[in-house]
C-alpha cells in the first residue's frame, strides 16, 4: 500500500475534532463550584467539632496568610498553564516564571521561618498531623475531578499533563480550605501537613498520567499494526 492510501486508511477510523472554546464564564463557574465545596465542607466539620467553630472565629495569623498566598499563586500558575495549552498563542510564559518564583520564594520564606522557630526552640508538636493532611485530600477531590474533566474536553492535553495541572489548579483551594479550620500556624506544621500532601499528589499525578499515556500509546501502535498488517494481505 502507497502512504497516500495508508493516510486515508487511518483517516477514515478518526473524527474530526473541533477546538473547545473554554471561556472565562466556564471557568468562573468551575472555580465556583469549588469554592462552595470547601466551604461545604468547612461546614460540615463546623457543626461536627465544637472546638472547630470556635477557631473559625479566631484571627489568622501571618502563616496562615502566607499559606493562602502560596495555594493561591500555584492555582493561578496551574491556570496559566491549562490556558496556554487549550488556546494556541495565548500562552504567557513570563507570568508562569514569575508565579512559580513566587511559589519557591513563599516555600522557602516558610522553610526559614520553620528553621528559625526550631532554632529558638520552638516546637510544634502536631507538625505531623494526619487530619490535616486527610482534609487537603477531601477538600480537593471534588474540584480535582471537574477541573479534569473540564480540561480533558482539549485533547492537546496528555494524561499526564492534564492530570498535573488539574491538580496544581486545586491545590489552592484544598490549601484555603483546611487554612479556614486548622487551628495550628507553625510554620513546620504547613510545610509538612499541608505542602507535603501536594507535592506527594502532584508525583503521584504524575506517574498515574504517564501510566495512561503509555496504555493509549500502545493501543495506537496495535491500531497502527492491525491496519498495515491487513493492508499488506491485500
């Protein structure tokens, strides 16, 4: 078989796809959804713990506004990135730069400030907790899910890609979440209850993604083989 008639032949299988305008209203609306299931579930938790009401009152301290500011910057780096990939062109690489600068620079501002608390002898025994940490994981299922399949609807997305950036894009929201009901503003406690659960999600993102990349990859390759294969027969 000629490569023109193998070009046609594999053309006749596919569907033409048309580019997915996701426009600001779409995403206002996800971003939406989101925030009225944090505050779901803040709550939720208000009416289950006493002890929880009566710190959702209190004044959050200087940790608690970096910890905003720092789920707030990824969510917006993530969006940049979703953005430019879902509209050729519109892409705006300094702005992820600079976004992710100021991500490293509020993780090591908290690193520092853990350090210097720990050098002064000040110890924070619930630096680990599990609750924490399960309630990052709560607060970002549901935005988690929507946003990827809000970006699944541009298939310039690869599972891995789309995956990683879904879950940067509600890191944020988990974070400002669980910055409402947590009670503790150590700056060893955020690294290590809030940040760590984000940076075990983001790598495990990552490798379910490549998992799926390589499966859709094979099944084309066998696609690929089944047509050439008949194609020589005749």
């Amino acid at each position: 078989m000629k490569t023109p008639d193998l070009i046609d032949t594999l053309s006749s299988d596919c569907n033409p796809v048309n580019p997915v305008r996701i426009t600001g209203k779409q995403f206002f609306f996800a971003l939406l959804l989101s925030l009225l299931w944090m505050l779901l579930g803040v709550g939720v938790l208000a009416l289950i713990s006493p002890a929880l009401r009566e710190s959702l009152f209190q004044v959050s301290g200087l940790f608690a506004l970096l910890e905003w500011s720092l789920f707030l910057f990824l969510g917006l780096w993530a969006f940049f990135l979703a953005r430019g990939s879902i509209f050729p062109g519109a892409d705006r690489p300094w702005l992820r730069w600079v976004l992710f600068g100021l991500i490293v620079v509020a993780i090591a501002s908290l690193s520092t400030v853990s350090y210097l608390q720990w050098s002064h002898g000040v110890r924070d025994p619930h630096a680990a907790a599990a609750g924490c940490s399960g309630l990052m994981v709560v607060f970002a299922l549901a935005p988690a899910v929507l946003l990827f399949r809000f970006l699944r609807k541009s298939v310039c997305l690869s599972f891995k890609y789309s995956l990683s950036v879904s879950f940067l894009a509600v890191a944020f929201l988990a974070g400002s979440g669980v910055a409402f009901v947590c009670p503790d503003d150590h700056a060893s406690h955020v690294l290590i209850s809030h940040l760590l659960p984000v940076a075990v999600g983001l790598i495990l993102a990552v490798i379910v993604g490549g998992i799926l990349d390589r499966r859709n990859r094979s099944e084309f390759e066998r696609y690929f083989d089944q047509v050439t294969d008949s194609s020589r027969s005749t």
